[in-house]
C-alpha cells in the first residue's frame, strides 16, 4: 500500500483545539494542510497551538515538513485535497448543512471525515449527495498524542480505507460495526464518570482521591490491556470463562449496587470545590501540560512493549 | 517519622499472587517477612513468585535485603511482627476467624491490614478484641507494581499510620471516609466493565476493539489523569464549573442511555470467543508478563511527571 493513501494534501475544516491538533499531526507527517476556520483571530491560535504540538511531536521523532495555510474560504481550503478533516462545533443541523457542502465541493476520490463526538453519522450524512464517502472518524484529546480513532463507515471497505490513512499517522483506528450514540470510549468514560461522581455524592472520599484511585489503579492497567482482558487474567488459569462462571454473578450484583447520582446544584458544587483542591492552585493551562508531559513520556515507554 | 513507621518485621498471612506480591515488595524495602499459607506447595510457588517480582523492583533500584521465611505455623509467622498483611480468599466466616485469631497473637504495637476487595471492614472486625487497629488495605493486582491502596479504618489516626507506611513502600494510599461494597477502584472498573459488555452484547465492537478504544483512549488518559480532572481540563477556560453547567445535561442524558446487559450464557460466550480472538494465541502467563512489561515502563515513565 502507498503510504498515507497516496494523499499529499489534507483540509482541516475547523481550527479549535481538536482541528488544530489534527493540522499539527498531519504537518509533522509532512502532509500539506488547508485550513479554515470562520471565528475571528483564528490563525494566530492556529499557529501557536501547531507550533507547540509540533515540538511535542519532535520528541517521537516527527518532523515532516508539511505546510499549513490557512484561507479565507472554504472553497480555497478544499481545493485539490484529497482527505477533509471536519472540526465543526457539534451543532446537527449545522454539520449537516457543512458536510453537504464539503461533499459538494471535493472530487470523488476524496474521503470527508468528521470529528464529531456526539452525533451519529446517520443523521449527519442526510445532505449529502455522495454520503457513502463520508465518515465518523472521532479522535479523544488531545488527536496528536492520544491514538485513538473511533470509525462510523456506510461499509467496510470505505472504513478500511480511512483506516489505513490513520494508522499511518501513527493512530490506533477503531472500526464500529454499527453506530451508537458516544461510539465506544465515550460511552465506556461516561459509565465511569457516573460512579466517580457517586463516590463524591455519597462523601465516600474526596474528588482528589477518587481521581487518584483511579489514575493509581485500574487506569493505570487500562494503559496497558483493557477490561475484557484484565478480566481474562483475573480469571487465573481458567481466564475468562472461569472469571464469568465463578465471579460473573458477583460482577452482577456490584452493576446492581452502582450509584445514579443527580447532578444537582449540591454535588456539582461539591465536584468543583473538590476539583479547586486537587488542582492546588494550578490553572488549566499548567494541568494541560502536566497531561501532554504524562502523555508523551507513557507513549514513549509504549514503544517497547508493542501495540495495544 | 521514622521510615516504614520503624517497622522491621511484615507478617504476610496467605501467599497466593496477592500475598506473594506484597512479600516482594516488603523485602525488596529491606523489610524482614515472615510468611504462613496452609495451602500444600505453597513454597515453591512463593519463592518463585517473589524472585521474579524482586527482579522486576530491582528496575526501579529497589534491591533490599529483607529475608523471607515461612513458617509452618501462623503464630510462628506472626510472633514479632509489627504489620500483618492478611490475603487469604474472600470468605467473610472464615475471615472474620482468621483477623480475631490474628488480633489476639499479635502485641499491642502492630496493625493487622486485610487485603479483601469484597468484604466490608465492619463486617469482618466484629471477633476481634482491638478491632480499632485491624483495617482494610486493598492493593491492585500486581501489587508490587500497581501503587494504589485503598485504606479503611476505624478512625482517621490509624488510617494515616496506615498510610505512611506504604507511602514509604512507594504505594499511593486512598484513605476513605466511609466504607463501601468494592471500595472506591472496583466500583469504577465494574461501572466500566459493565458498558464494555453492553458494547458487545450489543454487536457495536468486537471485544478487542473495546479493549483497544480504552487503552488508545481515555484509559490512556486515566494513567495520567482522573476522571474528574479530565472534565475539569474538558470545560476550557471554565474548567469543571463550565463542563458541569453546560454539558452536565447531556452527561446525564448519556449515563440515561447506558447498558444494562445480562451475563447471559450467549453474551459470556460472545466474550470468551472475543477474548480468544484478542489473545492470538498467547497463553495467560504470556499476557501477564507483557502486561507486567507495560505497568512497568508505564511506571518509570511517571517518575519525571511526579506524583498522581
């Protein structure tokens, strides 16, 4: 297979943090971008938020050289591009309106993916003329660090296609036999939150040790393996039939005695105070670069062990 | 403080993985262990077990000269012991027999710390003379590698004594307020799970695919990183207040659409032929040691970052 599909050149429609982080990976892979982005004053966040990424990157040894322009119109942004990016805020009918004209405008070899994380590609796709080019490819922050790519296709070849492209970039693809609203890792992040939020409304500890007790335990392996998996070794030598037959039914009832908490003004004021604590006076732009930091030297140590 | 409280001597009671972890690592601080398991062949394994984790301590230059003996009778084991770390398996009766057994052999000085994962502290003191200093300690499997303990006690002073000493083994300790089934770790890895097998008893991602979502995704992340500080960076420049207020609402829409699935007999065959599927081949003891591998570059990973 050419490397990266054969493609040179890639639009990013759509420059916050999630576009903006796509342009740097793309760049580093020295794959030309075209970018666009309505909001005002837009490309000197563009540049600062790529020039950054893109020294993170050097340290895996990424260091194409792809140029990155932003235009003023979309039309100049797509031109001759053969893979879109779509950043879009997450507004249906608006990306709706967006993808048709994407599709509109792009020559029939080129693949238009969307970022989207909340909504379902069925209900995007609905303008589209050609919609069976047109996918879910839904990354988790930030795009350029974080492997994840979680694919909604009308059909499989097309969701190979674009898997491909992906996992050239050093991405870890994920390919969804149907589609479901949250797609897979948010609906598994979202199941957690619940309980993490239970924990702090039954005061059973604080947000600080709950963040810890995860990030310390459970997290930490699902670095490594995830949860089908860790069951299998939790199972002993008899793996995972053994773990379902014997502890399947206690799993059973610890789902039975999971909280449902309300997010009421009483625990949402808990979480935040919680949250100030734990942050211990650093703002969200020196937590963001303690993550990157954790990030970056936990995909490093990666390289050893083999893909995931 | 005096480093390990000034505690010289660990009485390990119950040598399965759990147990002969906590050997590893108490020796490989220098700490002296005694040990008591009633189970036949006990001792091969043990010493087995506990030269190949030592190997695995030496990585992170931690190479103490604590002995290891066991013993063929447990007041042998526990006489002169200043800290007993009880494993033996989750049978509520027999536990409740083994800590007042324990609690009457040991001298006043030493804090007798349960390894159980299912049982409730109240439930499991009640036999014991001085339950006040008998308290729950649930590590994370492989204990000597993973940091978290979850600590619950009788009252605040006996958990930091508690959690000063394995602060000094290099564990992070989690003190909770109050007791609960599953303490804080497996509540969360149990909500988690339980949407993992909705995911494929639904037919939306084959188990590997779940499996690679979390470990390319948020439990990436999560290594780095707990849930509610995840969302408080997920708000932008509002932090949590921000997230909480404005995508609370689809939060809770989303927890709302949650599985609930049944371990039914073709959803755990639908898991197991998954599982198949994802290990290729690879024998459990294979899977432990590349999960052992990652925890542990993981691990040297997170030095430069600092504490989470």
């Amino acid at each position: 297979m050419t490397k990266y599909n054969g493609y040179r050149r890639v639009a990013v429609i759509g420059c916050g943090t999630v576009g903006a982080s796509w342009a740097a990976l793309f760049t580093a892979h020295g794959l030309d971008v075209a970018a666009f982005d309505p909001a005002p004053g837009r490309g000197e966040r563009l540049a600062a938020f790529v020039t950054h990424a893109r020294s993170q990157l050097k340290e895996f040894g990424l260091d194409g050289e792809g140029s990155l322009t932003l235009h003023e119109r979309m039309e100049d942004a797509v031109a001759g591009a053969d893979f879109v990016q779509e950043n879009a805020p997450e507004d249906e009918v608006a990306k709706r309106g967006l993808l048709a004209e994407l599709d509109a405008l792009l020559p029939e070899h080129a693949l238009i993916a969307s970022s989207t994380s909340a909504l379902l590609r069925s209900a995007i796709v609905t303008e589209c003329a050609r919609p069976e080019r047109v996918i879910v490819a839904h990354p988790f922050n930030p795009p350029h660090l974080v492997p994840l790519v979680e694919i909604v296709a009308a059909d499989a070849a097309t969701a190979e296609r674009a898997a491909a492209f992906y996992r050239d970039l050093g991405r870890r693809p994920v390919i969804l036999r149907r589609e479901m609203p949250g797609h897979i890792a948010n609906r598994l992040a979202s199941a957690l939150y619940r309980e993490a939020v239970n924990l702090v409304a039954e005061g059973v500890a604080s947000v600080a040790d709950v963040d810890a007790a995860l990030c310390n335990g459970p997290g930490l392996r699902w670095a490594a393996m995830g949860p089908h998996m860790t069951y299998h070794l939790g199972g002993g030598a008899g793996g995972i039939r053994h773990y379902l037959d014997h502890l399947g039914p206690s799993q059973a009832r610890r789902w039975a005695s999971l909280g449902n908490p309300a997010l009421s003004e009483a625990v949402k004021a808990a979480i935040v105070s919680g949250i100030d604590a734990e942050a211990e006076g650093r703002s969200i732009a020196e937590l963001e670069a303690r993550r990157d930091r954790s990030l970056i030297e936990i995909l490093k140590s990666r390289v050893e062990v083999a893909g995931q």
